[in-house]
C-alpha cells in the first residue's frame, strides 16, 4: 500500500510542495544569515516600504526590514511549529487508538471516552486562555499545546483500523499460541497501520501550522521569533493592505494556502488508493467507455428499425 500511496500523482504532488517548504526551512536561516548577511531585525532605511527588487526579492515593510528575510526564518519557525505538533500528536494517537481497539472492553470503552472528551474540547479558545497567562510564548511550548488538542482525529481512525486487525486470523493464531500482546501489537499490527499514518500526520503537519498562524495572528507568541501568522498580524497591524504593500501579506498566506492545498492533494490519493471507484485511472476508462456506448447505441437502433417503418 506504501508503493501505491507514493506513486499516486496527486500524493507526488502534495509530497513535492510539503517537500519544498521543509527544505527551506532547514536551508533558510544559514542562508539568510550567513549568505545574505541578514536577520529579522536588519533594517534598510533606504528602502522603507520598498516595492520587490533585485535587492529585496519580496520588497521591505514600512520599517524597512526585508520581507523575504522574514520569510525565511518565517518558514523554519512555522514548520518546526508543524513537525513538532504533528510529532507530539501523532504519539499520543498511536498509543490512545492502538490500545483501545487492540484492547478492547472496558480499556476501549475508557479510552474513547477520553478521545471524544478532548474531540469536542474547543482547542483555540482553550490555547488563547493559556497565551494569557504566558504573552511570550516560546514555539515549542506552542507545539507541546497544538499537539495535545490535535491529536484525536488520527486516535479514531488508528483506533478503527485496530479493532479491524484485531479480528483478522492471524492475530488470533497468534494469541492462540501464546504471543504477548505487546508483540502482536508493535511487530504484527503495528507495519499495517503505517498506510494511514502518513496522511495522518502530513495533515497534522498542516493543522500545526494552520493553528500556530491563527494564533500569531492574534498576537500569541513570541514577536522574536517570526513566522507566517506573524508577519500576517504585522502587516495588518501597519495597514499594508489599504497601503497597497501586497508583498508583504500575500507571500505567507501564499505559503499557508499551497501547504493546506499540499494536504489536501495527499488525502485525495490516500482516497483514490483506499476507494477504487475514486481511481482516477478508472473513472478515466469509466468515461471511455461510457463515450464508446453512446456511439454504439444510436447504429444499433438503426439498424434494428423494421424495413419501411415510419419515422
């Protein structure tokens, strides 16, 4: 299933841009620093406002620091934010759903009680009452809270596919003769779920930043350390949209839009691979066919109508 899942072209797709932001992040602080000889805090009194250039890529802000600088040390930021909350929750998910639908009885009854609980706990309201009590937030902090709250979604469907493996026959050969759960769980039961959790923490990857965004956007988290929600909330906070300094909003909800998109293309094909009929190479020969039938259909008729009938 792992082959099928990389060859599909919407997952390549998706996988490509999530790709891209990654080595960006990891590539774009030395970069910045050390090739263009540039931080956060430079700021160029020449060129306060400034349009895109050759020497400002994606323009200045009205203080005069360089957009493309930010985004930079933006992205690595937002995608540690990502990684970690996607990380944190991911652990928690296997562990809550793999015990409770390998487990089962009162351990499954008790642990998706605790799922549903934190499912309807209404994560960002909860997020903006702790950043009241911590202004500063540091980004780990931030991810350590995404990932408590974003966690249940993946715990529910690693949870389904448990009690589906718990049934099959080989798991009860197993048990019959005399393997620990703990075993069956981590060598037998363990390899099948790799096939929903990758898409499960791509999107958690997304919903980290997504959540870390909305959050800067308010002004939650630490104003040293930028990311795209923050570099949002400063340029709104300037009035660069009625200013008519698209540079420097439009990049950063560019790059949250092709990383939802990202996503969203990799649970297409996770779809397209779990749902034959969604195969875009089937609904493709379904058309053909179909196409073919309608031109069949008509000669057929015609050539079934009696010798001199009225038309």
């Amino acid at each position: 299933m792992l082959r099928r899942f990389l060859a599909n072209p919407k997952v390549g797709i998706g996988l490509t841009i999530i790709g891209l932001f990654t080595l960006v992040a990891l590539l774009g602080k030395p970069f910045a620093s050390e090739i263009m000889g540039r931080t956060p805090q430079s700021i160029f009194p020449e060129a306060m406002g400034a349009s895109p250039s050759w020497t400002h890529p994606l323009g200045t802000t009205a203080s005069g620091q360089d957009v493309f600088t930010w985004m930079l040390y933006g992205t690595y930021n937002s995608m540690f934010v990502g990684f970690a909350s996607a990380i944190i929750a991911s652990a928690i998910g296997i562990a809550m759903g793999t015990a409770a639908g390998f487990l089962g009885g009162a351990v499954d009854r008790l642990l998706n009680g605790v799922i549903l609980i934190f499912q309807n706990l209404p994560s960002f309201p909860v997020l903006i009452i702790a950043a009241t009590f911590w202004r500063e937030m540091p980004l780990l902090v931030v991810s350590i809270l995404i990932g408590l709250f974003e966690w249940t979604g993946g715990a529910r469907r690693i949870r389904a596919q448990a009690l589906s493996l718990r049934g099959r026959d080989f798991t009860t050969a197993l048990r019959t003769i005399g393997e620990s759960k703990a075993r069956i769980v981590f060598v037998e039961v363990m390899p099948h779920l790799f096939g929903i959790l990758s898409p499960i923490f791509l999107t958690l990857i997304a919903a980290g930043v997504g959540m870390q965004a909305s959050m800067a956007m308010l002004g939650i988290g630490n104003a040293a350390e930028p990311s795209w929600g923050l570099i949002i909330n400063y340029a709104f906070g300037m009035n660069a949209l009625f200013r008519g300094m698209w540079w420097w909003f439009v990049p950063p909800g560019l790059c949250l839009a092709l990383l939802g998109f990202a996503t969203t293309m990799v649970n297409f094909g996770l779809d397209e691979i779990t749902n034959p009929t969604l195969s875009t190479r089937r609904m493709t020969l379904m058309r053909k066919f179909l196409k073919r039938n309608r031109r069949i259909t008509p000669r057929a008729n015609a050539s079934t109508t009696p010798t001199g009938a009225v038309s």
